[in-house]
C-alpha cells in the first residue's frame, strides 16, 4: 500500500524485513521495484537477482507453475535479460486467464518498452485486475495510452 502511495522509502524498509523473515521471490520484487524508484540502481538490481534467484528455483522443481514463470518474466526483463520475452510469452499460454499472470505480463512487457503486447495481455485481464494495474506506481504512464482507457471502458460496461 505505501508503495501504491509513493512513498517507496517506507515501503521498502518493510519489504527489507520481510525478505529477512521470509525470503520469497514477491517480496524481493517489491523491495527491488521500490529501491529502482527510489533511484538506488545497485540495490534494485541485487533484490531483483535475489528474486529472480528464488523464483527460477521455484521452477526447477515445478516447471508447469505459469505463475511463477510469469515473475521470472518480470526479474528478467528489470535485469535486462533478453529470455523475458519468451518465458512471459510462456506464461500466458500455460495460463492465459490467470490473473497474476496477466498482471505480471503486463508489466513485463511494459518494463521491456512493448506497450502494445502489453495492452493485448490486458485484453484477457478481468475489471480488477485492470483497476489494479491502473493503480500500480509503475504503471501511471501506461495507464493514459488511450486504448487503455478504452480496454477499461469496455470491461467496466461489462465486456
């Protein structure tokens, strides 16, 4: 929620403790996401090795979790590594309805510049899903393209 507010340094003081209580690849993200806001390079990119360390672990054991395939997704493409495109890509055939996956595709492809695969992804999204993507601090220039405006139109009219 702090994040959500802009107020990142807050946030990222609580997702420091949760990583250290219970290291999990979600936490590592938001640390990450809020530390690459708060403009501290180094530390966002070491959350999102870290995160993107667990969530590839994760799949090693359990390879057909599209959830999960969908945060490695999210780490590779913030660490600039050229196999996002390709394990979102997975994700969403594994999983094309599940929602976290649409999230995650959606700011994969977002944080990789390819807006308009972004905005096809939120196609397949669910009116709460798309109210939370609207909200995501990452997400607010994305958010005024106007086929987003218009992909939320449709879905709040009930389509």
């Amino acid at each position: 929620a702090l994040a959500y507010l802009g107020r990142d340094q807050e946030a990222a003081d609580y997702y420091r403790r949760a990583v250290q209580l219970s290291p999990n690849y979600r936490y590592w993200l938001n640390l990450a996401d809020s530390e690459r806001r708060l403009h501290h390079a180094a530390a966002a990119r070491s959350a999102y090795q870290n995160g993107e360390h667990l969530a590839i672990r994760e799949l090693q054991t359990q390879p057909q979790l599209a959830e999960t395939r969908s945060y490695v997704a999210h780490f590779e493409a913030r660490l600039g590594e050229k196999r996002a495109q390709e394990e979102v890509a997975q994700a969403l055939h594994a999983a094309p309805a599940d929602s976290q996956v649409i999230r995650n595709a959606v700011l994969t492809y977002n944080a990789l510049g390819q807006r308009d695969r972004a905005l096809s992804a939120l196609e397949r999204a669910t009116l709460p899903v798309l109210l939370d993507v609207e909200r995501h601090p990452d997400l607010a220039d994305f958010c005024q393209n106007s086929r987003f405006k218009e992909v939320k139109a449709r879905k709040q009219e009930g389509g």
